[in-house]
C-alpha cells in the first residue's frame, strides 16, 4: 500500500510539471485557436537557460535556496523574451492567415528551436548542476518524498495561485478572458488585443521556464530535444482537461502526471510514451470537450 | 491534318512503354547518387498526391500520413519476405523471366501495402472524422505515433533494431506508374461530380450537407484513398532501401508530406508534384550545411506561411493542354 | 387539390435548459408560399435547421410527404426533396457560380466513383447533363454571365441569387429561404420576390421564406406564421397578421399601429392569385 502512496507523490510531482506547462497551452489556445506546438521547446529553453545561469552563478559552489531562486527567475524571465519574440515575428503575422497556416508555422517554430537548440548548445546533453543536493524525508508509512520534490511542489503551487490571481483578479487577467471569448467585441471595449495576446505567450512561456528549472534540478540531464515529450504530454493533459479551460489544465496535468507513473510503475516502463497518446485518443474520441471544457458547435 | 484520336488504351499503352524505355536508360544514363534521388522524388510526390487528397481536396487537416506509409511498407515487407520470394523462385523455375517475375510479385506486395493502409485510413478517419480542424489533426498525429510506436514493439518485424534483407525489386517502371497512376487519377477525380463534393466539404461542410452531399462518406473515401497511395508508396520504399526501421516514419516524416502539399498549394495537384521534387532535392543541395540543413528548413516552413500560405501554385494547376483535356479528341471533320 | 407537403406536429428543441422553439405547429401544402416571421432571436432559423436536420427535436414530429423526417440526417433530407438558403450566405467560395450550382445537382448523378476515375461514356454523359442543368439554372436566375466567376467575387446581390439558385438545382419540393432579401436594396428586393415567385409557379415549388423585410413578406407570401420566443403567437393572411395585436406587441413592445407594408407596391392578396 506504501508503495501506492509513494507512487501518488510522485505522480502529484511530475503532474504539477505537466499542469505549469499545460497551462500555457490552455491559455494560448483560449486567446487564439492556436496548438502552440513550440511551447514544449520553450520548456526545453527554460531547462538551458537555468543551466547557464546556475554555471555563471557558481552556484555549484554555494548551493542554496536563493541561488536556485535567482537562477529561477533569470530563467522565467529569459522565456518570457523567447514568448515575446515568437509571437511578435511568427505568430502575429498568421493570426488572420488560415488555421492550418498557423499550425504550420507553429511546428516551423517548434523544429527551428529544437535544431537551433541542437546547433547552439550542441546535441550532447548537459548536466544541471545540483543547486539543491537531494536528501529525503520520510511523510511516514514507508513514503519518502525529497526535498527537490517539495520544492518543486510548492514552487508550482506558488506559481498557479498567482495565475489564478492575476487571471480573476487583476484588469489584465479580465482583459485576457475577454479577448478568449470574442477578439472584436474586446476590441471594441477599448481592450488592446495584440498586448494581451502577447502578455498571455509571455505569461505561459515563464511558466514553462519554471517547469524546466524545476524539472532540471530533479532529473539533471538536459538536451536539445528534451521538450518533445513532455510538451506533448502537458498538451494532452490541457486537452484532458479541457483545452481553453485553466483549471482544466491543472486538472489534466495532475491526472496525467499520475497516470503515468502508475502505469510505468504498475506495469511497464516501455509505454510511458504511449500512454499519452493513447490517452489522448481516447478523450478526443469519448468527451472532446475534456473533463471541464464545454465543445462548442458551429452556429448554422 | 487529321488529329490523332488518343483513346484511353493508347495512352496506357504509351505510359508503359515510355516508364519501359526509361527503366532501361535512366540506370546507365544516371549515377547511382543521382538515380536515388529520383527514385526518392518519385516516392515523395505519390506521397504528396496522395495527402492532397485529403488535406488539399477535401480540407481535413491529417497530420500523420507517415504512419500509413509504415503500414504499407512493413505489411509488403513482410509478404515479401514471408512468401514473396519463393512465389518469384517459383514463377522463374516455371520460366518467366526474372524482371517480370519480380515485378507481378511487386505489385501483389504493392497491392497488399496499400489495402491495408487503406483499412487503417478506415478505421482511423472513421470516429475522427466527427472532429473539427485541429483537433482532428491531433488525432491523426495521435495515430501516426501509435503506429509507430506499436511497429516498434512487433519483434516480428525487427523492432528498434529494424528490418534487413527486404528484396530490392523497385524500380524506375514501378515508381513512375504508381506516379503516374495517382496523378491522373486525381486529376479525374478533380474535374468530376465527386470532386467537387470533396471541394464542397472543404469550403463549407455544413452547406455540402445541406445541398445531399453525405459528407462522412466522402471524408472517410478520401482518407481510404490517401491513404491507400501512402501504403504504395511505402512499399515502394521497403523494396527499394531493402531496410526498414521505424525512425523513418516519425512525426516528421509526417511534416515534411505536409509541407509539399502546403508549399505546392492546397488543392493542386501539379503544386504537389512541383513541391514534393523541391523538398526532396533540396536536403540533397544543401548537403555542405548539415547542421544548418533542418534550422533552414524550418525557417523555410515559416517564412513560407507568413509571406505566401498559399503556396507556390494556390489552388490553381499547371495547365498542358494535354492535361487537362478530359475526353478524348473527336475525330477531326 | 393541394396536399399536405410539410407538417410539423408538436415539434420542441432544447438547448441546454433553453427551449428554442416550443410546440411549433406548422403545415405547408404543396405549392404554397408561407412566411415566417417574428424579432430576431425568435427561433426561425432555428425551425429551419429542425427541418433540414441539422437540429433534432427534443420531442414532436416532422413529417414531409407523409414520411416521418425528424432525426435523419442533412443530407438524406436534402435528397428527399427539401433545400435551403443560409441566413449568413453559404457559398462555395473557391468554386465558380456554376460549380456551386453542380455541387447541387450531385445528388442525381448515376456515374459511380469508379466511372468518375475511368472517365467513361456514362461518367461524361452524367457530366453533360449536370452542366447542361447548371446553365439553365444560371440562365433563369439572370446569372448566366458570372457562369465562370469564383462564387467569392461576385457582388452581393448576384451570391444572394446564386444561394438561391444552388438550392433549387436539387429540384426540391420545398424550399426555405433564410431571409434572402438581407442586404439589398428595395429594387433588388423586388426584383429578387418576383423572381422567387416565378420560380415557384414554374417549379411548383413550395417556399417557407424568413425574411424582416415587410414589405416583401406581406405582399408575396399568401399565409405568415409568426414566432415569438419559440411560440408561434399567430397565424393567418397578411392582412390578419398586419392588424393583429399580439404580433404588434412582439415587434414593438406595445400596441401600436405600426405600418406593416400598407404602402407596398407589390401585388396584394387582394388582387391577385385566383
């Protein structure tokens, strides 16, 4: 039974990863119909940036909370550029262009990442350095959570109340839920579209970046094409939950974070790619509309 | 002057022993590297064709055509290699000539590659093709991948470690008629009753339905068929690398099918054609930049869509006369 | 002697907890030009969809020549005999006028995929035929000369005709416009109401026409139905519908006498129709 709840733990951790880097897909394809399929690569770039800082820092030699923090937010901060940049010369430029248009320029702007990535940093990965060295603690019951882990947690935690916040509580989130519904009628409201689409790639690009930092301080290998899978997988997860729909992405992260560690740890290790498709299939095909989303139908 | 009535029996018959000349020629005209290349155009075009179909033709966004071109590579792979050869041992020890031999055999496998591709476009683009734009697109990626990763947990096709050994029997004749016979037959199918419901279904479904067009029918017809050339062209492929191994057929494979028909012009067919040549020579000329090489092409896929989303030819066609006539020539008074 | 062609018994459809159109009772006789009319919101579009399919009611009946037809899908009723014209024009853009209008008549073509692929004498005849059906369709709606033009570049009055001239190309029993008139001037509105009613006397069509234009609801159609909310709230001869109470009151909120069409030059039920 212990290892049921140890199974949990671990599951609610790597969900909490999926739900950061969900949440950006949600929120982009709320404000524009769009499948951001660059967004896992931004995570990717989160993970390098943190690597960079963290070597430039020394923080090797004095590991610690503040020194993880900075490298956090110098990260955060370096993804919002990339956001900011992607949506400002790719993306903008398709907004009125053909769905399938922007879907191509998205996966354009996915390869040029991973193979700039690939030519930048090389295709060999890095290693993170340990800024928080890993020790466990014991929740009781044979369950061990590790500190990275509660770091991770609480990290996440921290940073989707804040989303919540500023999303239901500040003019801007207001603004943002505006333009999802109805570009024009925002518009017409005197909202400016364009900087609320570009403030929400910001805002769910940094949350990308967290997710790769705090990804890179558990599991420290790093390379290029790191942000394929577990783009693909939040992506699911956002669908799970509802694509559009923000708490629904948190929702899909969690199930499909737990998800996958009970099947790789219950059954095999060599589906923990499948499953995401699988589960994917399955919801598309069941309940479009994902557990919190409403599909809506062509007006005729 | 009296003008030739070309039936269409002549001009099968003029296709076959033009693809025959060619067969013999190209392999001496052309050096081996140069001879690949081509085969690969041809193999890319019927792949491009083919995914016009659905995405150009009737405008559902498939993203996972390699998956069934794995199909049909590794179902022809497996006859070939199950019972193919022994029924060419066999057809040669009754005295048919090997080239021959080979060849009925090939298009049994081809045959074979493309139907059951054409059951998994089936049974893929059945409960899909309720779903609107992207998210069937995600479906369709969805299935290319579990296709792909299924074929690489089959041991019996040799898994990650791949598929030696498959006989080398495809050649220029065979690519050329697969090309020809998918290009005309969607020129036909263009300019008659049925492609226009597929045009309809593409510009407005709701209004195609309401008009008596059965509008499921004809987006599961065009997945069937698409995916039917992939299956050829996929055998095609096995019996010319004589090695298969599931990394071919990638999510990228998939883009790069796309992006010929995107770059072509949706709905063109010589559009398709031209980008399909494009996209395969252009990795091979840019050679001396490897690492540049995929950082260019992504590039390419972008600037395309920001300057010219409708490709190099739009909707439109190449127009040869001799194209577009669609009955023959009546007999000159 | 005119026989029922459509009938709507009881028909109800619900959207979420809204009720969109409640206990419609509504028949049409072959021949006949009903109008629908009603504020906007009132759930006419609404029926059309009910009838073509695109809706299923939540409870009643729709039957069209006697057979049940509420539940099949679109495009087997469109095959029965029943097409339509969309609210928000509907066109095949990519496609020229008379491919628009082909689309149409696919439903009477006999050659099969195959003959299509092979291009035989049947597929070309087919072909023939189905040309020769869309010009003279083009012909009659005064669209000949924009033949070959892509639907997206016509003007706005000749894609209004087009919408009306693709529907009819399925050879229809019944017809429903979904306000054709929308966007034009009072003189291409008439012009486009005689047309209708041309086409009606030489099809012997019947026509269930939308439309908030009252001067053409009034002085074309022989019978008006009128909506409110989802409730038909009357019923009868655009006289009696002019002067009744309850359909002022829906309009405009209270009793008023509003100028429903007293001044309109088209022919009147009065003086014409035998």
């Amino acid at each position: 039974m212990s290892e049921f709840f140890q199974q949990l733990v671990n599951g609610i951790t790597w969900g909490s990863v999926y739900a950061l880097i969900a949440l950006g897909y949600t929120m982009v394809y709320g404000i524009l119909r769009l499948i951001n399929f660059a967004h896992g690569d931004v995570y990717m770039l989160g993970a390098f940036f943190g690597y960079f800082v963290a070597r430039a820092l020394g923080a090797t030699q004095e590991p610690g909370l503040l020194g993880a923090l900075l490298v956090l937010l110098a990260a955060m901060a370096g993804c919002g550029a990339v956001g900011f940049v992607i949506e400002r010369f790719a993306y903008k430029p398709v907004r009125r262009s053909s769905r399938l248009a922007a879907l191509i320029t998205a996966i354009g702007v996915s390869l040029l990442l991973e193979n700039g990535g690939i030519l930048v940093f090389g295709a060999d990965p890095k290693f993170f350095p340990q800024i928080i060295p890993s020790r466990n603690l014991s929740l009781g019951g044979g369950v061990t959570i590790s500190n990275q882990q509660i770091i991770i947690l609480s990290v996440s935690l921290v940073l989707m109340v804040g989303l919540r916040f500023i999303v239901l509580h500040t003019r801007v989130g207001k603004a943002m839920r505006a333009v999802s519904y109805n570009h024009t009628a925002a518009a017409l409201m005197g909202i400016s579209v364009d900087r609320i689409v570009t403030f929400t790639f910001v805002l769910g690009s940094v949350l990308a970046a967290a997710a790769g930092v705090l990804v890179g301080l558990q599991n420290p290998k790093i390379e290029p094409l790191m942000g394929i899978m577990p783009g693909l997988k939040a992506f699911v997860a956002a669908v799970l939950g509802g694509i559009g729909n923000i708490p629904g992405a948190v929702l899909g992260g969690l199930v499909m974070g737990i998800t996958e560690v009970m099947v790789v740890g219950y059954l095999s290790p060599s589906y923990r790619d499948a499953i995401a498709f699988v589960l994917l299939i399955i919801i598309l095909l069941v309940r479009p509309a994902g557990l919190l989303g409403k599909y809506s139908a062509e007006k005729v | 002057m009296k003008r030739i009535a070309w039936g269409p029996v002549a001009k099968l018959v003029a296709v076959v022993a033009v693809l025959y000349a060619l067969n013999a020629l190209l392999p001496r005209l052309l050096n081996p590297y140069i001879l690949r290349v081509v085969m690969l155009c041809g193999i890319s075009v019927i792949l491009a064709v083919s995914l016009n179909l659905i995405n150009g033709f009737t405008g559902q966004f498939s993203i996972g055509h390699a998956g069934f071109m794995a199909i049909g590579a590794y179902s022809s792979a497996t006859f070939s290699l199950q019972a193919g050869a022994n029924w060419v041992r066999a057809l040669e020890a009754a005295g048919t000539p090997t080239g021959i031999a080979q060849g009925a055999v090939l298009l049994a496998g081809l045959l074979l590659g493309g139907t059951v591709a054409a059951i998994a476009g089936y049974l893929v683009g059945l409960p899909s093709l309720r779903l609107r734009g992207d998210y069937l697109a995600i479906v369709t990626l969805g299935f290319g991948e579990i296709i792909r990763v299924l074929i690489t947990n089959i041991d019996a096709v040799g898994a990650a470690r791949g598929l030696p050994g498959i006989p080398a029997w495809t050649n220029v004749f065979w690519v050329g008629l697969v090309v020809v016979g998918v290009t005309v037959f969607s020129f036909h199918l263009a300019r008659s009753t049925h492609g226009r419901a597929l045009f309809a279904i593409r510009d407005d479904e709701v209004a195609a339905e309401a008009l008596g067009v059965p509008t499921t029918s004809y987006k599961v017809l065009a997945f069937i068929i698409g995916s039917f050339f992939a299956g050829v062209a996929g055998a095609l492929f096995a019996h010319y690398n004589a090695y298969l191994h599931p990394n071919s057929f990638t999510f990228l494979k998939s883009i790069e099918i796309i992006a010929m028909v995107v770059l072509g012009g949706m709905g063109s067919i010589s559009g398709a054609i031209l980008a399909a040549v494009i996209l395969t020579l252009l990795p091979e000329v840019l050679r001396f930049a490897q690492e540049l090489r995929m950082v260019l092409y992504s590039l390419m896929l972008i600037v395309l869509m920001i300057t010219r989303p409708q490709g190099l030819l739009g909707a439109k066609e190449i127009s040869l006369r001799w194209f577009t006539r669609t009955r023959p020539a009546r007999a000159a008074r | 002697m005119s026989q029922t062609l459509l009938k709507l018994d009881k028909v109800s459809v619900s959207f979420g907890g809204l009720k969109a159109v409640a206990d419609l009772d509504l028949e049409l006789s072959e021949g006949e030009l009903v109008g629908l009319i009603g504020p906007n919101g009132a759930g006419k579009t609404t029926v059309f969809n009910l009838i073509t399919g695109v809706y299923t009611p939540t409870s009643g009946s729709i039957y069209f020549r006697g057979h049940p037809i509420h539940g099949l899908k679109p495009h087997r009723i469109a095959r029965a005999g029943i097409t339509r014209t969309f609210q928000n024009i509907r066109l095949f853009p990519s496609m020229t006028s008379v491919e628009n209008i082909c689309v149409a008549a696919h439903q009477h073509a006999r050659a099969g995929f195959v003959h299509a692929v092979l291009r035989t004498r049947t597929f070309q005849d087919d072909e023939a035929a189905i040309l020769r059906r869309a010009s003279e369709l083009l012909e009659t709606m005064g669209l000949a000369e924009w033949a070959d033009t892509r639907a997206s570049e016509l003007p706005y009055g000749q894609q209004r005709r087009l919408e009306v001239a693709r529907a009819l190309a399925g050879a229809p029993k019944l017809l429903l416009l979904d306000e054709p008139a929308a966007g034009l001037n009072p003189q291409e509105s008439e012009q486009l109401m005689r047309l209708i009613e041309d086409i009606r006397m030489r099809f012997g069509l019947a026509i269930l026409l939308i439309e908030h234009d009252m001067r053409v609801v009034m002085g074309v159609c022989r019978r008006i139905a009128v909506l409110d909310y989802g409730i038909k709230i009357a019923e009868g001869t655009p006289g009696e519908i002019r002067a009744n109470p309850k359909v002022i009151e829906a309009y405009l909120g209270e009793e008023v006498h509003a100028d429903f069409g007293e001044n309109s030059k088209l022919p009147r039920d009065e003086d014409s129709h035998a």
